[in-house]
C-alpha cells in the first residue's frame, strides 16, 4: 500500500489517480501470484524488498515488457545495488527459461531509482518518448530501455543518458474523446464512425484474412469471421470510406487517459486502393481533429521493418522514429525489427507552423 499510494511510484499495472486500500492491495498480490511477477526478498534477512514482473508478452514474437520497484525504506544505495542483481536475475529468466528474445522497461524520467537501475543493469538505451508520463498536472517523458538474447552479458559500464527535460501541462486538453467530430471530410475519402452498414463486416473479414494487410498490422492470424469484424468496426474510431464504401480502417489503442498517450493504426484493406495516398490522407484527418479536440497527447506507432510505404506515412505527416526494437515481430519466417514513431501536440503544431 505505501509503495503504491507514493506520489513518485509509476511502473506497469500502477498507473493511478486514487488511493489504493489494503483489500486492493491483497487483490493484486494474489493476482500477481498466479502471473509472471516475483518477490525480491534480501538472502540475509529474508526481508520483502521489491516486487519485478512481466506485461504484455507474447510467445510468439517472443518479446515482453518488464517493471521493477524497490521498497523506499532500504537505504537507497541498497535499493539501487539489490534492484541491478534482480532486473539482471530476470532477464535471464526471460531468455533460459521464458524463451523470449526481446525485453523492454519504460521508466518516467522522474522515477529515479528505476532510471538508475536500469542505467546500471544489462539494458541498453532504446528511446525516449517526450510528454508521456504524467506526474501531478504535468506530462513528463519516458525513457526505453532494453535488451535482447544476444546483448546479455554484453554491457560492462552504465548507461549515460540524456533527455529532455522539459515537461507540458495537461491543462487544456479534452478528458476524453467526445469532442470529437463523427464524420471528417477530405480530398479524396471521408473518416466516419461505423454505423452499423451490414456489407462492411463482410469487407472487414476479407481485408483482415489477407496476410498482405494483416501481418503489417501485427495481427499474424488470419482467421477473423463476421461476427469477430463486426465486433472489430465497432471498436475503432473510423472507418475509412471512399465512394461510399469501406476500404479501411484508423485506430487508437492501448488508451491511456492519465497519461494521455494511445497507438495509433492505420489500414487500407482494399488492395486496389492502396498507394494512392489514402492511408496518409486519413492519417492526416485524424490527427488535425486529435490534435484539435481529443484528450490525447503522445501517440505512437509500431512499424515493422519490411514495411516501407508505412515508414514513409509516419514520417510525411510529422511522426519522428524515437527508437528501434531489434528483433520483436516474427513474420516471414523470422523475427523482424520494431521501429517505434511518436507525434505529440508539440511536434504536429511545429510541423503545422511551417507550412
């Protein structure tokens, strides 16, 4: 409860404005038994002294997210020294014994004692996220780190980092997205809420079952049915249209109202539509009535390494890449790089400017 409830504590699965009670708190550690999370427990004492787990994994890209926090009440060289041995103890463990490849730590830049256990562990430096961690009424950044199969044990001095600084108030921005408008109008297609047109689902499943388009979005089954595209058109926030039909699709995920940061994805299904500058029209769309009217600040994007026409997308309409994951989507028989874009408010308004 104390780790919790302390106005600095910010790793996965912590992200929250209330006070946590005892009968929560008993709730997630029972949860946290049946999952990938572990006690760091001092040999000499046998005292409780931190918590470490695994979110997000996937088998089959073999990668994984991992968090860490050391208990306040140990001195904080101890905190440091304890937490280096047990990020390095579990990295291990994800590469003998969970068979993953790719391991990634995001830390707010205000969370010192996780910046510099991971600066003195066996991750690397992978990227900085500007205006995404929220502490108080301000969204700071935060920084990547990471480390694959082939890099442990690699790295024999600590990590110097920088980044900014700098911070943005929340003050201004929308707290969530009713603002925005359901139909928006461009040159070529118009992006619209999803109203229920019965010939869309069908459309939906056939794009989706096309390895072309469904293995560039990370959905590497491709066995969607109508009820599962029907259900899908109901959760994204347009559907892209021309002439009055569906060729596609724009998104957020993984939404995050606290920190305002969200995925963005975006998919032309109909191949006879694609590279005529849809995807980046859309895109464009979206992000002038985000940016204008929704609660989001920060978004990013995951572009796999062999899709080129997406990287040129991302960087035409302002995204800047802030790192690369090696080896972190297995499609085509191997295991493929990770390029990681972000835009926020500032960038797309300086990018705006200029025009």
């Amino acid at each position: 409860m104390q780790w919790v409830n302390a106005p600095n504590v910010v790793f996965e699965g912590y992200k929250r404005e209330g006070q946590i009670t005892e009968e929560e708190a008993r709730e997630e550690l029972n949860n946290m038994a049946i999952e990938n999370v572990f006690a760091i427990i001092d040999k000499d004492t046998e005292q409780f002294i931190g918590l470490t787990g695994f979110t997000n994994t996937q088998a089959m890209n073999q990668r994984s997210h991992m968090w860490i926090k050391m208990c306040p009440d140990i001195d904080y060289d101890s905190q440091i020294f304890n937490g280096v041995q047990a990020t390095n103890l579990m990295l291990e463990y994800a590469f003998d014994i969970m068979n993953l490849h790719s391991v990634v730590v995001d830390v707010p830049i205000f969370n010192q004692q996780a910046l510099d256990i991971c600066t003195n562990s066996q991750l690397f430096f992978m990227g900085e996220r500007k205006y995404s961690s929220r502490l108080g009424e301000n969204l700071y950044s935060t920084v990547s780190f990471q480390c694959t199969k082939p890099l442990y044990g690699t790295k024999n001095q600590a990590t110097k980092l920088n980044f900014s600084n700098r911070c943005c108030s929340i003050n201004g921005l929308a707290v969530d997205e009713a603002n925005l408008q359901r139909v928006l109008n461009g040159e070529h297609i118009r992006l619209c809420k999803y109203d229920g047109q019965k010939d869309y689902i069908s459309r939906m499943a056939s794009f989706l079952n096309d390895p072309r388009v469904s293995i560039p979005l990370g959905e590497y089954k491709t066995n969607w049915n109508d009820y599962r595209a029907k259900k899908h058109l109901e959760s994204v926030d347009y559907v892209i249209e021309k002439d009055s039909g569906i060729i596609g699709y724009i998104n957020l995920f993984r939404k995050d109202l606290y920190n305002k940061t969200a995925d963005l994805e975006v998919m032309i299904g109909d191949a006879s539509e694609q590279n005529k500058g849809y995807g980046t029209e859309a895109v464009q769309l979206f992000l002038d009535e985000q940016f204008k009217n929704g609660p989001f600040n920060s978004l990013v994007s995951s572009v796999f390494e062999f899709n080129l026409p997406s990287q040129k997308l991302h960087e035409s309409v302002g995204y800047q890449e802030i790192g690369i994951r090696p080896e972190a989507y297995y499609a085509y028989g191997k295991l493929n790089n990770m390029h990681i874009y972000e835009i926020n408010r500032d960038i797309y308004e300086k990018k705006k400017g200029k025009k």
